[in-house]
C-alpha cells in the first residue's frame, strides 16, 4: 500500500491546487483500500491509519510541496526566472491603464 499505491495517489499533488472535495475523494480512496486489505470496520480505519503511519492526503501534499519548493528555490535557474517575473508583474501592474 504505502510502497505502490501512495505513490500513484498523491503524484503531483504539490503541483496542484487542492480542494476539500479532492483531498476527501483521496482520502477516502486510501480508506477503501485498508478496509478491504485488512477487513476491519469503518470506524477502526482511522486507528489503522494511524498504526500504519499513513497521513491524510492533505499532510502528505503539503508537505510534497514544501520539498518541492525548497528543492526549485535551491536552483539558480528557478531564482532568476522568479526575478524576471515578478518585475513584469510589477511593471504591469504600476503601467496598466485603467479605463472607466
């Protein structure tokens, strides 16, 4: 479970905006899982998970995030592409004409 199928779960989840409603539909994909893995009720997955070390999608995807952040800030590339725009989004910003 945590070797092959977590990985598919959560790919891509710290590229992604997450909402509620997909972090559930993910969370409750893991839960069908354990339950019909271990054949346990519903109400003893919770403590499963927990046993297992198996985090909520939401902990997981932050935390992919956080990694994936550091790991593009730690690039040169990535800190001058970053420079780049922010300054036209300044220069846009400060130069759009609004017309009323």
């Amino acid at each position: 479970m945590k070797s092959y199928c977590l990985p598919f779960i959560i790919y891509a989840t710290e590229a992604l905006p997450l909402t509620k409603t997909t972090i559930n539909m993910l969370d409750n994909c893991i839960n069908a899982a354990l339950y019909k893995i271990f054949k346990v009720d519903c109400a003893s997955v919770a403590y499963l998970r927990k046993f297992l070390n198996i985090p909520s999608v939401a902990i997981s995807a932050e935390r992919r995030r956080l990694c994936f952040m550091n790991i593009c800030l730690s690039l040169i590339d990535f800190k001058q592409v970053m420079s780049v725009y922010v300054f036209n989004s300044a220069h846009r910003l400060f130069t759009c004409k609004y017309v009323i």
